[in-house]
C-alpha cells in the first residue's frame, strides 16, 4: 500500500470515507483500515481537524506568534527549554526556527491582555528565555491551503467631471 498517497488524501480530506479511499488507493478497505491503524499506532497520524473561520462566529478569540529567544543548555540543546515551553496548555504549536529567534509559539487567547499576561507571567520567566516578541494575528487570509474569504474585485471608479 502507498502510505504516502492515503496520508495526502486524509490530509486532504480527513472525512474521506474508507471505501472512497480504498477506491482512490485502489486496494481493500480492510488494507486501508489495517494500514490507518498502523499510522495511528506509530504516531504518523496523529489527529483529525477540522479549519473554521473563527471570524464568521461570535467567539472571542486572538491568535498570537511569538518569537522567543533562549541559550540552549549544554548537552540538551533546545530541547529541554522547548518542553518546559510547549507543555503550557496555551501553547498551540510551536517550531524551532532558524532565523533571529530560536522558537515561534502559536498561542490563542479570548483578548490581548490575556496573551500578554501569559507572555509577561510565564514564557517570558523561563530561566533560559532571553527575549520574546509578540505578534499579534489581525486577519487570517489563507490557512492549511485554504483562502478564508475571496476579495472582492475592486470596481473602477467612474470618472467625475464638473
């Protein structure tokens, strides 16, 4: 079975139904099951989301990135200081980055004050964390591939004469 093409599909679409990805596949759906199981098992598919436009809803909600710079520790690297990071509950998603900053964290709050007081109280007193810089998300155009909301055209505006 190719693991690559059924991932790509799941990733795609995780409501893609066994048969239709047997079909896709072409193998058996027990081969798809089996093979989703194993994906599972060995921590290769790791979850099932869904992308909303939280701005089409009425829930209060702010993203924000934050670039956090920290010394790693001898023989540990950056490992140690991202797990003290990455186990808060705010922390979204966080990567290991090249660039001015060693980690950006993806946070979500209900306002502005709410990130800060996490930035301020807990990230930014991680014994090993030099600096942070927040950014805060104002409009999110296009996420996992997806646009949120297509522009309109810009009309030509008629000309005006005295």
């Amino acid at each position: 079975m190719n693991e690559t093409a059924l991932l790509k599909l799941l990733e795609k679409d995780a409501r893609m139904n066994t048969c239709d990805l047997a079909a896709a596949l072409n193998e058996t759906e027990e081969t798809v099951n089996d093979a989703i199981d194993e994906l599972t098992k060995e921590k290769v598919i790791l979850g099932h989301h869904t992308l909303i436009n939280w701005d089409k809803t009425n829930v209060d909600r702010v993203m924000a990135l934050i670039e956090v710079s920290v010394m790693p520790e001898r023989e540990f690297g950056y490992d140690r200081i991202a797990k003290l990071i990455y186990r808060y509950p705010e922390v979204d998603t966080m990567y290991l980055m090249s660039g001015k900053s060693e980690f950006i964290v993806t946070i979500y709050g209900k306002t502005m004050q709410e990130i800060a007081h996490f930035v301020g109280s807990k990230l930014a007193c991680i014994e090993k964390v030099t600096g942070t810089c927040t950014l805060f998300v104002l409009k999110k155009y296009k996420g996992e591939g997806i646009v949120f909301e297509e522009e309109e055209e810009v009309k030509e505006r008629l000309l005006v004469t005295p």
